[in-house]
C-alpha cells in the first residue's frame, strides 16, 4: 500500500511531510492533518518538503504530536512494559517516549506496583482517538494458526506460568505454550526469546519450543552455541556423553539428548573432538 493512502492512526510510525515551523515545533502533514513534533527531535538536515518516520501519539488535551523517539511498543502490539507509577483510576507504564501508556483500572488483572513489568495488549482508548494498554489480553490473542507452519522460527513474550509451563505469545499474535520439561533455562514474565513452532494445536493455540524442531535444524542452531561455549571456555569442555543432564543444561540450556546429537554432527563435521573426559576444537 501506498505510504501516503495509508490512514494516520495514533500509536504507529507514519512518513510525514515536513511542511515549516511553529515556535518550538516543526509542522508535519499527511494531507490536510497537522502535526507538530518539537524542533531539537528534527535533524538539522531536513527542510520542508522532506519525509521524516515519526511515531504519532495523543498528547492530551494538545492533541496529536510527533516524535523520533523509539517508542517499546505500537497499537496491536502485546508488550512487557515496566509501570512508572499508580493511581486509583489505574497505572502508568514507561512507552519509551515521553508520554506514559496508560491502563485503566478496569483493564487491569490484577494490583501492580511502581517498578514492576505489565503484560500488556495496545488498544484504541474509549473514544477511538488516542491508545491505552489492557492487561486483560486474552480477548486480543487470535485462534488462527494458519498462517504459521511447523519448525517456523519466530518471537516468544512470556506472559504467564501455569502447571505444564510458560504461557507465551507467539509472534506478537497468538497463544502457545513453552512444557517446563524443555526448557532449559530460568523463564520469568516479560522475557522474550526467539523460538519455534513445535506444533499447531486443534484448539488454535501452539506447542513452542526453545530449541529448533528436527534433527538437522536443531544442530545448526545448537552447533554455534556449543562452539562458542568451546571458545569461551580456552577450547576444552569436560562433557560426555555420561555427563550429568543438569550439568549440560546449565553450561548450554540445552538437553543432554540435543547435546549428544549436535555434538555428533560437529564430531562428523571435524569441528570437534571426542575425548574421554570431554569435548575439544580442533586445531
């Protein structure tokens, strides 16, 4: 779609025309809009006419405004955010530009605190013009699976723990979950990490995995890892194939099963060596 047909919405990038100055601000315009977006976050080299990427927000009562500051998250988007501070209508949460997101009480799950992160899903506010957060995001996560595929790579947040695992979002769009039996290092809520499709559930959510799915796929994505912890470590690591499963996953948050296997494609690969207590980089 053409940059210029596409409609201005507030809480997304738009490419905006430079089109003069007012007192401390430089004017911007999309067709017959203006918005003004102060002089010192303009580089000196671009002059009326030029385009400039701008994040469009809702500045209260001022109306809208611009900014090149790089904003954490943009409408639709599910994002951790840290809260900065609370009140007895709701929370405020760091945006990364000067204006704080901000959740109403009614939208929130549960009481947070100034300091913590906040699960949260951008969404028009009540009157459709500007952008509030929602932490009840189970209503804004889709059921379509369709346009992902097994061994897919793709963005985990995690945003919740229950008996089996760690609840994620999956690519900033839908549902899976990461079994507390494959993973291999410490999770909390708010981290992000990029992982893969592990299968697609009936129920249209999905099984991810820390680990790339298949054998040749999870070697030449462990193979690196291990090489690296070769090098880190003066070229010699004392790991087996008898070695402890903990002590494999606290060197390389890996299973010792995806241990063995990528150690023996790196071993076929002449990359490594096997010795009876441990693992070396050829020469």
């Amino acid at each position: 779609m053409n940059e210029n047909a596409t409609p201005l919405q507030t809480g997304k990038k738009h490419k905006l025309t430079l089109a003069g100055t007012r007192g401390r601000f430089r004017i911007l315009k999309k067709e017959d809009r203006e918005i003004l977006i102060p002089a010192y976050e303009v580089p000196e080299t671009c002059k009326t006419g030029d385009t400039l990427e701008v994040f469009v927000f809702l500045d209260g009562k001022d109306g809208l405004k611009g900014t090149t500051a790089e904003a954490k998250a943009q409408i639709g988007d599910f994002a951790s955010l840290k809260v900065k501070s609370v009140t007895a209508f709701g929370v405020f949460l760091d945006w990364g530009i000067k204006k704080d997101l901000f959740v109403p009480k009614a939208l929130l799950r549960k009481d947070l605190e100034e300091g913590e992160d906040a699960i949260v899903c951008l969404i028009p506010d009540f009157d459709g013009v500007g952008v509030i957060g929602s932490c009840q995001i189970d209503e804004f996560l889709d059921s379509d699976t369709s346009r992902f595929k097994q061994g897919q790579k793709v963005d985990l947040l995690v945003f919740g723990v229950s008996e089996l695992g760690f609840r994620v979002i999956v690519a900033n769009r839908c549902q899976g979950l990461l079994y507390k039996n494959e993973v291999f290092e410490d999770l909390k809520i708010g981290d992000v990490r990029k992982g893969y499709i592990k299968k697609l559930r009936d129920d249209g959510k999905i099984d991810a995995s820390l680990q790339p799915v298949g054998y040749r796929a999870a070697s030449e994505d462990l193979g690196p890892r291990i090489l690296s912890a070769l090098k880190e470590a003066g070229g010699f690591l004392p790991l087996h194939d008898k070695s402890d499963p903990d002590l494999i996953r606290r060197k390389l948050n890996m299973s010792k099963k995806n241990f063995k296997k990528t150690v023996g494609l790196l071993y076929k690969e002449k990359k490594i060596i096997l010795e009876e207590k441990g693992i070396r980089l050829t020469e």
